[in-house]
C-alpha cells in the first residue's frame, strides 16, 4: 500500500513539473517577445532618426560621442537612484576585470555605431539595411569560434538562407555608394565581434553584468576613448566652425540643435538597454537573427516614407531572409523543448530510483531488528541456564 501511494505521489509530481515546465517556457516566451518589439520599436525609429538628422548635420562621429557621453550619464543616474532607494551599493569592476573583460566589448560597439552612422551621409535606409544584415553570418563565425554556439549544418543552412537573401536585397541597386557599402560592411563585421564578446560578458555571472544599465555604465567609457579621437581628428575644425551650433546666429538655435542630438541619446539609451537584456536572456545569434525580421520591416517602411527603391528581385530575397529566420526559429524550440523533456525525464528516472531504494531499506529495518532481538533473547536464556546450573551445583 506504501509504495502504491509513493508511485502515484511521484507520478502526479511529474505531470505537475510537466506542467510548471510549459508554463515557465510560454512565460519566458512570452517575455523574449516583448523585448523583441520594445527593440524593433527603438531601432527602427533611431535608424530613421539618424538618417534624418546626420544627412541634415554631417558630423556622425560627434554626434555618436555625444550620444555616449550622454548614456554614460542617465546609466550612472539611474545606479545612483537605486543605490538611495534600496541602500543596496552597485557593482563595480575591478580595474583587471574592467580592462580585460570589457575592453574588447566597449571598443568593438563603438567602432560599429561610429560606421554605421558615419555610412549614413553616403547610403540609403534600405542599402544599409540590407547590408548590415550580414552581422548575422560574422556574428555565427564569432560565436562558434568563442564557443558560444555548437558547430551544426542546421546552422549552416540557416546562416545560407540569410546570406543568399541579402545578396539578393542589395543586387542591382540603383541607389548603391561604394563607399557607403564599405562602411557598413565593416561596421557589420565589427558587430559580430562586438556581440559575441558582449554574450560572454552579460552571461557570465562572476562578473554580474546582465544588468542593462551596469553594463553601459560599463562599456561607454571604453567607446569615448576611442570615438573621441577619431571625431576630432575627422571632424573637429568642422564641428568647431558650424552654423549649427558653435557659430549658430543665436542661443535658441543653438539649443535647438542640442535639443535634437538629445533625443537621438535618449532613443540609443532605450534601444542599448533592450538589446543587452536581449542578450543576457538570450544569445548574440538570436538577437542578431531577430534583428533581420526588423530590418525586414525597415526596408518596407524606408520603401514608403523615404520612397527607396525596391526591385522583384530584392523582395525575392527578403523571402530568403524570412525563411532563414524561420528555422532557426524552429531550431530553437525545438532545442528547448528537447532540453526540457530530457530534464523532465531525468527527474522522472531519479525519482524511480529512489522508489526502488526505499522499500528496501524499509524491509531490511525490521529484519535486523529482529536479529538482534532473538540474539539478546537467546543471551538471556543462556545465562538463566548457567545460572540455574551453578545452583544445582
């Protein structure tokens, strides 16, 4: 009767674990997707902004630095606040931590946003879109070679789809700058290195970086030192001899200006904490691959408010594109449904092996027990007898 009452416990155990297990999938689910749309909503308006605004003031590399400094100083805010409310103090790497760690994530974003705004004077929307969607193939390269990602031709098939779509987007574009696609080219390689790098960083605990905000409080320091060089060294006698802002006619267009650049900081702010939670709940490869059905949104919405050219030939490969970031959608859930049925069936197996250990140690108990009490009982008889001998005698 026991062990009927244990199998049944165990089993009614496993279906409610079976059950927890699929609720806290389609919650994780539930919360990846909507931090994908909290992102595609602050990249595609931040791309849009940038092609504005950087066409209209020509200095992106001032323009990304002054963007950093000001993420800097909203994440040290935002830490400062919540040290006064909770009384809890922030983390803070140690200097070997801080230049090994994340040095090479730091120098990395900084080189690719500084490119890829720099490559707006040059592209449109869609050109670059299209070809900064290559960072998903680097961003594979990166993480296989980091070991980030397990070598597997799913992936390769995947990373095939993605990239002959592509080809197809940017061929025969009659809006295509060479220079322009250089930039962008580069700058997507460098953001294969930089989220890869990122990954390692966000998701390894020791250094307790998944925070958004402790990691751009983190990694913009890095980014300014090596923006703010090359922005003065490009860009310095101009920025320093504009209209626009040091020799604007007046104080309000001045301020006017530097009102514009501000939101431009506030959106990268948003879109750079929704990308790095992104990150630490996911990996560089879903990010990347999520990223493509955005930019996939971009060059629809570039082909009607900025009226980019969009050939059969270009939406052909947008369909390639879509059907990449289908299966590696597919990939992915079926890896977690996988690795959750093999949990499921380890606990199951666990508690079979407990329910066969059990019983006999409940059986052996009893049994000892009463060896050792005929033993006492036979000791007692023993020594009555003696006794009872010893008298007679």
């Amino acid at each position: 009767m026991t062990q009927r009452y244990q199998q049944l416990s165990m089993a009614e155990h496993s279906q409610h674990s079976g059950r927890a297990s699929r609720a806290n999938m389609l919650l994780e689910a539930l919360r990846t997707l909507v931090l994908i749309l909290v992102f595609y909503s602050f990249s595609i308006t931040l791309t849009f902004y940038n092609k504005k605004y950087i066409t209209l003031y020509p200095y992106p590399l001032s323009i990304t630095v002054l963007h950093l400094c000001v993420k800097f100083l909203l994440a040290w805010l935002i830490r400062q606040v919540v040290e006064q409310l909770t009384g809890c103090h922030r983390l803070e790497l140690c200097w070997a931590a801080y230049c090994r760690r994340v040095s090479p994530a730091g120098i990395a974003s900084s080189l690719d946003i500084g490119l890829s705004n720099w490559s707006f004077e040059f592209v449109t929307v869609s050109l670059y879109t299209m070809t900064k969607s290559t960072a998903v193939v680097f961003i594979l390269l990166f993480a296989i070679y980091l070991r980030l990602e397990e070598k597997r031709w799913s992936l390769v098939l995947v990373i095939l789809l993605i990239a002959v779509g592509l080809f197809l987007f940017t061929y025969k574009s009659t809006q295509f700058h060479t220079g322009g696609f250089l930039l962008v080219l580069s700058a997507s390689f460098v953001s294969g290195i930089r989220w890869t790098t990122a990954q390692v960083v966000t998701q390894r605990a020791e250094l307790g970086l998944a925070n958004p905000v402790d990691m751009i409080y983190h990694v913009q320091p890095w980014m300014v030192l090596v923006l703010l060089p090359l922005s003065v060294a490009f860009e310095g006698t101009e920025i320093a001899t504009t209209a626009n802002l040091f020799r604007a006619s007046s104080a309000t267009a001045a301020f006017g200006t530097v009102r514009i650049l501000l939101v431009g900081a506030f959106l990268a702010f948003g879109l750079e904490c929704s990308e790095y939670l992104l990150l630490s709940r996911t990996s560089s490869l879903t990010l990347s691959v999520s990223g493509i059905f955005k930019e996939v949104c971009t060059i629809v919405l570039a082909a009607g408010i900025n009226d980019d050219v969009i050939n059969p030939v270009n939406w052909a490969g947008m369909a390639l594109c879509l059907s990449g970031i289908g299966l590696h959608c597919g990939l992915k859930a079926a890896a977690s449904s996988a690795d959750a049925r093999d949990g499921q069936a380890a606990r199951s197996s666990s508690g079979r092996q407990c329910r066969h250990r059990q019983p006999l140690q409940l059986e052996a108990l009893p049994a000892r027990e009463s060896d050792f009490a005929s033993h006492r009982v036979r000791h007692f008889s023993e020594s009555v007898t003696v006794r009872r001998s010893v008298s007679d005698d």
